[in-house]
C-alpha cells in the first residue's frame, strides 16, 4: 500500500470513528439527562418542582429536591439552584416557559449539594445565603461535587461548586411586592434559612423539614433542629414547602420530622448511656413508622455512622 492511501485510508476509518462516534452519542444527549422538569403553580406567582424522595443516583441525577420559584412584579425569585450545572440550566427554562421575566435573585437555604450545585448557572443574578451557609459551600462545595458525580455520573458534568456570593440577615425584605421574611435557623446544617413569603402564606422551610422521605443528617445538630422545628411551629402560613416530599397545608410535614429526630435522639442516647456498640444499634429493627418511610433505614443507618460516636463521647464525658 503506499503512503499516500494508507494515508487516505487512516484518515477516512478516523473519519468513520468520529461518525460512530457522534451517531452513537445522539440518542444518549437527545433521550438523556432530561430532567424533566414541570413546574406546579401551588400559590399565586408560586412554582415548585418536586423532586422524588430517593437518594442520588444515575437514574434520578440528583432530581431528588425540591426548588422552588416566585414570579414577583420585579421577576423571579428562585429558591435553591438544584443539584448541577444540568439541572439548573433546565430549571431556567422552565421558568422562561412559565413568565418572561429575568431571574433577579437566587436564594440557597443551606450548603448541601442538592440546594446550591446549580448556582454557577445564575452568575447573571445575585445569589443569597446565610453566612454560615457560605463558608460550607466554600469549604465543604468541591468534594461534594465529587461525591454527587460519583453518585450520578455524566448528570453532573460540567459542574463546578459555586458558593453564594452575598450574605443575607435575617429580616424582612420586600421583591417585586412580595413581602419575604428571612428567618435564620441552624440544625439541620449551620445554617437553615426558612422564606416566608407573607403575600402568599407559602412558607420554604428547606431541609428543616422532610415529608415522608427520612431527614438526612451528616451535618446536624439534633438538639438545634427540634428547636428549630419548635420556632417553626410559631409561624403562622398556608403552604409549607419541605425541601423534600409534597408540600402540605398543615403542620404534619413538620410533626413527622420531629418524630424521626426524638426517635433517633433517644435511640441513641439510651444505646450510649448502655454502652452499646455502634453494630448493637444499627442491629436494631426499626419500628415500623420509620421502616416504612422512604430511605428509613438507609438515613439511619448513616445517622448512626454520623453521630454515635458523640453520643458515647457525652456519656463518658458526663460519668468522669
Ligand atoms: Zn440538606
């Protein structure tokens, strides 16, 4: 063969490769990593996408949370970015699908990945979060998105940890005649922050509450979120928006996950104050209003790998 056709040769099989290559890719970019979102008006100017109640994986590519989006007379407020760069750009548009006016503020109720890893899709609007909420995703945003890759792979490509770029205090504050009260909580992350929207009565409660899919808690403070849970209780509203599991109308959401949380919080403590090992409690049945929920005993059994050992650390503090 001389030069020249092998040449002629190799350049169409690379040729062939590429086409294979490409027609091979199409169908996956075409039928795939849709997220399929559809927003759900539940209150005047109020859009929610609801995500499944399952833990991440390649299926679901982290759709597994709510966010949420207020169309105010200014335009639109949206409620935490989702779990990537994907979702994200999906999400903005659907919002374009439902109103024509600009994102102009971005609000991330906490640090973890499902809330904020769309952020660097709103490089264009202003993104909000507790301070608290800020050092997590800046210290903690980078293995996350990691973590979310391995969980649900080419879902995530593309994304990169964004924290929030200002700070918010706690207060009231007014959008496109929309009157939003910032509320400044802490237990299931540092920092929880619930939006009341006073016009509608819809209340964002973030991952305080969990409706019938277990809390999770690698960054909780079990003490912190049932008086968290407790302030919640005081505030009076018409929707509440769990950051996982349907929105409710009642307080039922919020009952459900304090019943999770004393049912872990003593689990625990009467397993430390017993001595039992960490196998002891995870051996454990669960009673069957918890087996039953969603991920009950996948979150539990985290729960018990994520804070036992404080349990016991605080009953030997307390019999030195
Ligand atoms: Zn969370």
């Amino acid at each position: 063969m001389s030069v020249a056709l092998s040449r002629k040769l190799a350049a169409s099989i690379c040729v062939a490769l590429m086409l294979g290559a490409a027609i091979h890719a199409s169908p996956v970019a075409a039928d795939s990593f849709d997220y399929q979102l559809v927003p759900r008006k539940i209150a005047d100017d109020t859009w929610l996408l609801v995500g499944k109640t399952e833990d991440f994986s390649r299926s679901n590519g982290g759709n597994i949370v709510n966010t949420a989006f207020v169309v105010t007379d200014d335009g639109v407020v949206v409620i935490d970015s989702g779990p990537s760069k994907r979702y994200a750009e999906q999400m903005r548009r659907a919002i374009a699908r439902i109103t024509p006016k600009p994102v102009i503020r971005v609000f991330n109720t906490h640090h973890h990945p499902d809330h904020f890893l769309g952020n660097q899709v709103f490089a264009d609007v202003p993104t909000l979060a507790l301070a608290e909420t800020i050092a997590g995703q800046r210290s903690e945003g980078g293995a996350f998105a990691d973590n979310v890759y391995r969980l649900s792979g080419d879902w995530i490509k593309g994304t990169e940890a964004v924290a929030a770029r200002e700070a918010v205090a706690p207060g009231a504050i007014v959008i496109g005649g929309h009157p939003f009260e910032l509320i400044a909580l802490a237990g299931h992350t540092q920092g929880d922050l619930v939006i009341l929207d006073r016009r509608t009565g819809v209340l964002f409660a973030g991952d305080l509450v969990f409706h019938n899919r277990a809390p999770t808690t690698p960054h909780a403070s079990i003490v912190q979120w049932l008086a968290a849970l407790h302030r919640l209780d005081a505030i009076p509203f018409k929707i509440m928006v769990p950051g996982h599991g349907e929105p409710v109308g009642d307080g039922r959401a919020v009952e459900q996950t304090r019943r999770y949380l004393r049912w872990v919080e003593s689990t625990l403590a009467l397993g430390a104050a017993r001595g039992d090992e960490m196998t002891e409690i995870l051996g454990k049945a669960l009673p069957a209003e918890f087996a039953t929920l969603p991920l009950g005993a996948e979150e539990f059994a985290r729960s018990v790998a994520h804070l036992y050992r404080r349990y016991e650390a605080g009953t030997l503090t307390r019999q030195r």
